[in-house]
C-alpha cells in the first residue's frame, strides 16, 4: 500500500465518525426544539383559551343591562324626569 491509502484510510474513516456524531448532534437538537415548540404550541392555546374566557368576561360586563345596575346602585343615578331635561342650543 502506498503511504497516501495508509493516510487516507484513518482520515476518511475520522471524517466518517466525525459526521455520524453530527448526525447525531443535529438529531438531538431538533428533538429539543421539537419539544420547546410543542411547550410553547401548548402555551398559546392556554392563553387562547383565556383571552377568549376574558372577552366573554367583558362582554357580560359591558352590557347594557349591567351598566344601568351599576349606575343606579353603585353611582345613585336615576333617569331625569322630563321637566328636570334642559336643551341647550349651540
């Protein structure tokens, strides 16, 4: 065997090593981003799920009805009475 096949079997042979365990390397990686993204898929719908529960939350607070409620009960507002209404003209 001539001196460049004894030199070239041990360094293709580290090349091949060399690339396997970066297969490896890279394949663990993208199963750790794999489960970060689902962690974070997970994360989303759960805050979904709430800013959705939040906008039904401020929907039955801001009807019509309840703000009336609170106008009477909490601010002792009452609805004038047509003698006691006064039109301003600009």
């Amino acid at each position: 065997m001539s001196a460049l096949v004894r030199l070239a079997i041990p360094l293709l042979t580290a090349l091949v090593l060399a690339a396997s365990l970066a297969v490896v390397w890279s394949k663990h990686e993208a199963r750790n981003l794999f489960i970060e993204l689902q962690g974070l898929n997970e994360q989303r719908d759960r805050l979904d799920i709430e800013w959705g529960q939040l906008k039904l939350e401020q929907s039955a607070w801001a009807t019509h009805g309840r703000v009336e409620q609170v106008a009477r009960e909490d601010l002792k507002m009452v609805i004038p009475k047509a003698a006691e209404v006064r039109i301003v003209e600009p």
